[in-house]
C-alpha cells in the first residue's frame, strides 16, 4: 500500500510510473443493462395482469445477453489486458463482499417472517394469524417434512460440495489446474444433484405455497435459496471452463474466490434453513415422505 502512496502521492501519479487503478475503458454495458432491466421488469408487471409474456420473455433474454457480453469484457480485462491490478482486486474483493452481506439481508427477513409466526402462532392479538392457524404449529392440515428423510441427504450434498470447492481452491493455489478442474467439476455436478433433489421435494410436497404462513415462508426461504444454489452452480461451472483455459494462476484467481465465497455463503445459509425450518419449525410433527 506504500507503494501505491508514493505512486499517487498528492493523487497525482509520479511521471514514468504508471498508476494501480483500472480506468474502465467506454462500455454500453451499463446503458444496455439498464435498458433490459427496464424492458424485464414492465414485462413482469404485465405478466402479472395477465398478458406481456412476450415483454417478459425479452426482458430476460436482453439481461442475460448484457450480463454475458458484460461479464466477458471483464474477464478479457483480467487474462489479456491484465488490468486487475493488487489495488483493483481489493476493490473487487470489497465489491463481492458487500454483494454477500446485502444477500444476508435478503434471508434475515425471510427468517424474521418466519421466526415471527412460529413462535407467536397463538398470540392473541394476532387473531387472524390464530385464525389461520388453528393456534397450533405446525399449522393445522401441514405435514411437514421429515428433517432425517431427505433434507438431511441435501444437507449432506451441499456440506460435500463445501469441501470440494476448498479442494480446488488449494489446487489452484499449488498451481494444479487440472486436479482444480476436476474438484470444481465435482462442485458443479453435487449442485446440480442437490437443485434435482430439491424440485422431487417441491413435486411431493404436502402442501402449497400460498395454504398459509408456514407453506409460504418455507416455500419462499428454500425456494430462494434454492435459486441461489443454482446461479452458484452456474458461477462454479464458469470457473470450470476457465480452469481448463488456464485463466486463473496460483496469485491471481479471484474470479474463482468470488464464486467459492458465494458457494460457501449459500452453503451456511442451508444450514441455517434446515436447523430453523426443517428441524425446529417442525416441531417434531413430521412423517417420512
């Protein structure tokens, strides 16, 4: 950091030494996204009046071609034009960062909501959550999961996948590329095996989103994670194709260590969802399924 002190000394960089920072060089990318968010989220509005599936469908599609086109710039400023210098790499890092703490918040409200309701079900101020719930919970008419069934297989999954991700971490760090490839491909493949378990759950599930509080906080807090796990995979699965291109170098990788921070986020929150929900929110009124 001296260093770069003395480079920038006054904020002006000493002439024939070149500065750390990365200047972004123009880019629609900004401009373009903000068009196809604003494309995305009327279509949705639409959709949900019952009409502007067609809005909709090109909303997503010009998201995900700004967030490729975006992404790819990105990469080539790491790996050809070796932009991502020590100093913006601490900003990246800072950026991912704040990213996973703003998705903190996301789940600290889903939990609060569920939480709130499974612990004042009978409260009588609360007459019609009492209402709604038979002043009992689980609430009446919902068979909860069994916790040791198959919740306690995708635990397992997810924890594994844990493991792996670190293993291709060390690899990359003792420059074993290949032995990184094949523990990401592992990761990708136990992600893939726990969203699958996870629609069988859904597709066998006793009750319905929308039945009462339970039913749609549990549907809401595991189905977002659930879509949580699935961008990581796709994440882990880009990082894949990039080990094998040989982009990453044992100092300079932190394309894959944002994607191993966000698995192991996803990671700890599942904990979180099956010790409250699957676990505790059950309140020992389960059968196996």
């Amino acid at each position: 950091m001296a260093d770069v002190q003395a480079q920038t000394a006054g904020g002006i960089p000493e002439e024939g030494i070149p500065q750390p920072y990365h200047l972004v060089n123009p880019s629609p990318w900004p401009m373009l996204s903000s068009f196809a968010a604003g494309l995305l989220a009327v279509g949705a509005v639409m959709q949900f009046h019952g009409s502007g599936w067609y809005l909709l469908a090109a909303g997503l599609a010009s998201v995900l071609a700004c967030m490729f086109g975006w992404w790819r710039d990105i990469i080539k400023e790491s790996v050809v034009e070796k932009a991502h210098t020590p100093v913006v790499k601490i900003g990246l890092r800072y950026g991912m960062s704040l990213f996973i703490a703003s998705e903190v918040m996301f789940f600290a409200a889903f939990f609060w909501a569920f939480f709130d309701a499974s612990i004042y079900y009978d409260q009588a101020i609360q007459y019609l959550r009492v209402e709604s719930t038979g002043g009992v919970w689980p609430p009446k008419g919902i068979v909860p999961f069994n916790p040791f069934d198959l919740p306690f297989m995708m635990t397992v999954i997810l924890l594994l996948s844990g493991t792996t991700v670190t293993w291709a971490h060390h690899a990359i760090v003792e420059n074993k590329m290949q032995e990184a490839a094949r523990a990401l491909g592992i990761t990708v493949l136990l992600g893939i095996v726990f969203s699958c378990f996870q629609v069988y759950e859904y597709s066998h599930a006793a009750f319905g989103f929308g039945e009462n509080v339970y039913s749609s906080a549990f549907f809401m807090a595991t189905g977002f994670h659930g879509f949580h796990v699935f961008v990581g995979t796709v994440f882990l699965a880009v990082c894949y194709f990039r080990t094998k291109k040989g982009h990453f170098t044992p100092k300079s990788h932190f394309g894959f260590e944002a994607a191993a921070w966000y698995w192991h986020f996803v990671d700890v929150v599942w904990l979180f969802l099956y010790i409250s929900i699957y676990w505790w929110g059950a309140n020992g009124q389960w059968v196996a399924h």
